[in-house]
C-alpha cells in the first residue's frame, strides 16, 4: 500500500507548476495552499456525511478523495509518505497499530 501513496504522490509533485488548464491537479497546486487544505476539509465531512447515512459505496469513493487530497497536501509541505510512515511505526511500537497515543 506504501507504494500506492508514493506514486500518487510523485504524480502530485510531477504535476506542480504544469498548466492548470491541462491537469486537475496542477489547478488544485496553482490555487494555492489554502485551497488545497479546504479542499482535504471537504472531503473529510464528505466522508463524515455518507458514513452517517450509512452508504457504503459513497463511503468508498470519498475515501479514495479524501486520501488524494490529503497526499496532495503532504506534497505542498514537502512531507514524503515515509515520513508519515515512519510516525505509524512509532506509535504501533509505543501503542499498538489500533491505539492513538
């Protein structure tokens, strides 16, 4: 799965300061942090409202959202996944994978 968000994330930063007009992705860069944080916001309460109802595709596919965002926002900050990986295996030493320290 960690090669997933690896390439999704060079994808991300392959596509920072392309023409907007070509790429979704170079729009969401060329908007500007806030509006990629915003954006990461909208998809959480996506995925918020469609758990609520109970609607597992939706669920799904605003997930799959959620996580491009999210991937995309540690691209604007310059935090590769193995960073975010490396504080899993930190807190799954200290805690557990299932507890939040």
């Amino acid at each position: 799965m960690s090669s997933r968000f690896q390439r999704l994330y060079a994808a991300g930063l392959a596509r920072r300061g392309v023409d907007p007009k070509g790429s979704k992705t170079a729009r969401l860069f060329a908007a500007g942090r806030d509006r990629l944080v915003k954006k990461l916001g909208e998809e959480a309460i996506e995925v918020i409202i469609e758990a609520v109802k109970g609607d597992r595709e939706a669920v799904i596919t605003e997930s799959a959202d959620l996580i491009y965002h999210l991937v995309m926002v540690w691209a604007d900050l310059g935090i590769p996944p193995k960073e975010i990986w490396k504080e899993m295996d930190r807190r799954e030493e200290a805690r557990g994978i299932a507890e939040k320290l």
